[in-house]
C-alpha cells in the first residue's frame, strides 16, 4: 500500500499503528523521480471524499477545479525537479474562520451567509503562493464558540469530532486529505485531533499569521496544523511561519524548515489539571499505562507530588475557570454586537448570553482577567526547565456520543499560557483515538515536533 493511501477503520476496531491517515512528505521522493504525480495524489483524495464526506461532513464549501489547476501546475514543476515549496502540490483545507479567495466565510453562523470570498487570509496566500492545492473550507462551530456544525467522528459517525476545529480534524482523521488549518481559544485544535486520530501542533501564541481570521478572543486564539503526520505538521507550520510570519509584533516559529533526528525526552513533567477528575476512569488507566511504557523507555518522570514549584503551578492552573469566561465574554463583545445587530433571531443564545455579560462587564473586571492569567504564566515561568516538557491527556475520554463537542479543559493549559502543545495520536480508547498531549514553554515548539517524532517512532512503529 502507498503511505499516502487512506482506509477506513471498522467501527470500534481503532488501531494508531494502522489508523489510514494520508501523508504528504513521504510521497514528495516519488513526485520528484516520475513515479507519482501531485494531479495523481489529488484524484486519490478526491476518490476517498467522495466515499466519505457524505457522512463526515467536515466541508462547507470546495473547489475542486482550482485545486486541480494547482496540482497540475505542481506536477509539471515536479517532472522538471523545480518544487516551489515543501506544499507545492499539497491538497489543503482550511477552518472557516480564515478568509479564502472564491469561497465564502461563514463561521458557521446565519449571520454571516455569503460573506467574503474576495481575497485570501494570510497563510492562504502564502500556501496558495507555495503551490498548494487549496480545495475546501471546513466546518467549526458557530462563531468558532457555541453551536456546533454537522461533521461527524471519521471513526463512529455516531459521535462528535470535537469543536472547533471539526471540519479539519475529521477531514484528516478519515484519509481525504493530508493537511488543514485549524485554530484554538481553549482546546479547539487539541481535542478534535485527539478525538479523531490527527497529529496537530497547536504553536507558540502568535507564531503564525492569523490575519485575515475571525476570533472572537484575540488575545487567546492561535492558528495550528492538523495532519496524518508529525513531519507534515512541522513542514506545514514552519512554512507558512517562514512566509507570512508570525503575528504582527511576534517573531514566527524558530526551528528548521524540516524535522531532524528524533529527540528522546530525559524528563517530562506529568500534568493532572483540573481536567484529572473529570477523565474517565478507562483514559485514567490508559494514561497511567502509557506513563509506564515512558518509564521503561527510561523517561524519568515527576509530577507535582515531586515539587513544590510543580504542585503551585496544578494549583494555578484551577484559577482557569475563574478568569477565562468572562476574558472571553469580554474580547467577543465588539464582534459580537456586530453580529447582534443584524437579527438576534440569527444567533444561538449561548451566543447572546455571552454577548450580554461582555456589557456588564467593566474595563476593571477585564484587568482582574488579565491579572489571573498573568498570574497563571508566572507559575508556569517557575516551572521552566524543571522538565523537556510536559505530558498530559487531550481529552477526558473518547469523543462522546452525540454532538456535544466535549471540554476543553486540558486545551486550556497551553491556551492560557500561551505555549505550545502537541496532539500524538497514539492509543486507542475503547476503539476510539486517545490522543497524548505534549507541552513546552514559549518557543519551544521545534523541540517539541522532534520529541514527537520520537515518539511516533518508539509506540507506533515498533
């Protein structure tokens, strides 16, 4: 089988040695010696969509033509060894928060129907630029916040693929692209790529370009890659980093373009967070077997039984919940009463509700928000270098049935503290993904795509 040919799992049979996700860096030999083409690579995606998205329904909008005309273009570039970039050629879908040229920005809102469509957000130009085969918009919740979209799990069509980042996620997880963007506020790339199997890197905050996006809490929300590998995921990020940049006022992802030597981790640091009691008592034991696997791998582990500094930063991180909510309610208040004008008939009252306590709030409520998490990153500064990173669950538990996207609690570590995190598809959860999260500090964030290619290499490919 060619790596990059996708399979569908059978219900309740998930296995992450063999889960039919689609890559992208393992076929570029093969378009570079004649043996494979970018058109050919597109068509195979294009036969797996039209199989699958019929019941996943992770897109809100494609154009297959202009794709084409982009594979096609990379395919002869490729015959004569002169690839524009490392995504000359790569079908790519993109959330719809992120503006895309020919293709309305809905956000998954009525309010919002046939918006834009005349220009392309940051990392869309930079990858279109690159050559890559932009083929779809993907579902996200609405407002990338509330109500959530009708994709369904790639692996029981009975259950959610998470939230925000539906489309993508499950789009990855069911084999019909290598690639996509998604972002996150809370655990928006996070959960949905461990709920669906998917590698994703949720970066440093800032390092790649989200103008042109819609977020409904700036100061939290980063632009992230969900792929069918760890290597696709850096490539992609570094890319568009390299391109368009970071954030304006934010220097970009450090690192190299591509990924070296896997890098074994010395120490990790175990996280419980506030999620711990909530996660069911199967993750529990899953998790606590797999730190077992890290031990005979010689990783020494500490946790905040361990440390004094440890055990401050678990107790920060309860504050959460005491600031996040409101700083939310608050930095979607101004977007949010632009959407209200035009009918509140067209938007959820979860919506509403959050719009009407950002007008009871004041400017000092604001700052007591920002105080708390500053706070919270102080703790998490104290922590630094105590371990290579950091190593917790993406989820309380598989995806659960129905539509409710699941909560974010362990996303919002390395939301709040603006760190980078890692979502490593490696177990299995009653026959459903598991996903592993691995954190850093600021910065951090090439070390941490080498940890995780060594770990793709010890529990995946032995």
């Amino acid at each position: 089988m060619a790596p990059d040919t996708a399979t569908t799992a059978t219900l309740g049979t998930y296995d992450p040695k063999a889960p039919g996700l689609r890559t992208w860096h393992d076929a570029l030999p093969r378009f570079l010696a004649g043996a494979d083409t970018p058109r050919a690579y597109l068509e195979r995606c294009l036969e797996v969509i039209e199989v699958r998205e019929p019941e996943v329904k992770a897109f809100v909008a494609m154009d297959i033509t202009v794709a084409r005309k982009a594979a096609d273009k990379a395919t002869t570039r490729y015959r004569y060894g002169r690839p524009l970039s490392v995504v000359d050629g790569m079908p790519f879908v993109i959330k719809d928060l992120y503006e895309v040229k020919g293709m309305p920005t809905e956000l998954n809102s009525p309010a919002m129907r046939g918006y834009g469509g005349d220009k392309d957000c940051a990392h869309a130009m930079v990858l279109r630029e690159g050559g890559a085969a932009i083929l779809a918009k993907t579902v996200t919740t609405e407002f990338g916040s509330s109500d959530p979209g009708p994709t369904r799990n790639p692996f029981d069509i009975t259950r959610t693929p998470g939230g925000s980042s539906s489309g993508t996620s499950a789009a990855v997880g069911a084999g019909m692209v290598p690639a996509g963007t998604g972002s996150q506020v809370r655990g928006s790339i996070q959960r949905p790529a461990g709920y669906c199997g998917v590698w994703s890197i949720k970066p440093t905050f800032g390092a790649l370009n989200r103008l042109g996006g819609h977020s409904m809490s700036p100061s939290q929300s980063v632009l992230g890659v969900e792929a069918g590998s760890m290597e696709d995921c850096w490539a992609t990020a570094y890319f568009i980093s390299s391109t368009a940049g970071g954030d304006p006022g934010h220097p970009g992802l450090y690192g190299e373009p591509h990924l070296g030597e896997a890098k074994k981790p010395t120490r990790l640091a175990r996280l419980d967070t506030l999620g711990w009691d909530g996660t069911e008592d199967d993750t529990k034991a899953l998790f606590e077997d797999f730190l077992g696997h890290l031990r005979m791998q010689n990783v020494d582990l500490i946790s905040r039984h361990d440390d004094p500094d440890m055990e401050a930063f678990e107790q920060a991180l309860t504050t959460i919940p005491d600031f996040l909510g409101d700083m939310f309610c608050w930095e979607m208040k101004w977007a949010g009463k632009i959407q209200r004008e035009k009918g509140e008939h067209l938007i959820s009252e979860a919506i509403l509700g959050r719009i009407a306590r950002g007008e009871e709030m004041t400017i000092e409520d604001y700052r007591r928000c920002l105080d708390m998490r500053d706070s919270l990153r102080a703790a998490f500064d104290r922590v630094k270098g105590k371990a290579d990173a950091f190593v917790t669950l993406s989820a309380q538990g598989p995806a659960p049935v129905g539509m409710a996207v699941g909560n974010p609690v362990y996303g919002d570590i390395s939301a709040c503290t603006a760190a980078p995190a890692l979502n490593l598809p490696l177990l299995a959860d009653r026959g459903m993904p598991m996903g592993i999260q691995l954190l850093g500090h600021a910065h951090q964030d090439y070390d941490l795509a080498l940890m995780g290619r060594w770990f793709d290499q010890v529990f995946l490919r032995d």
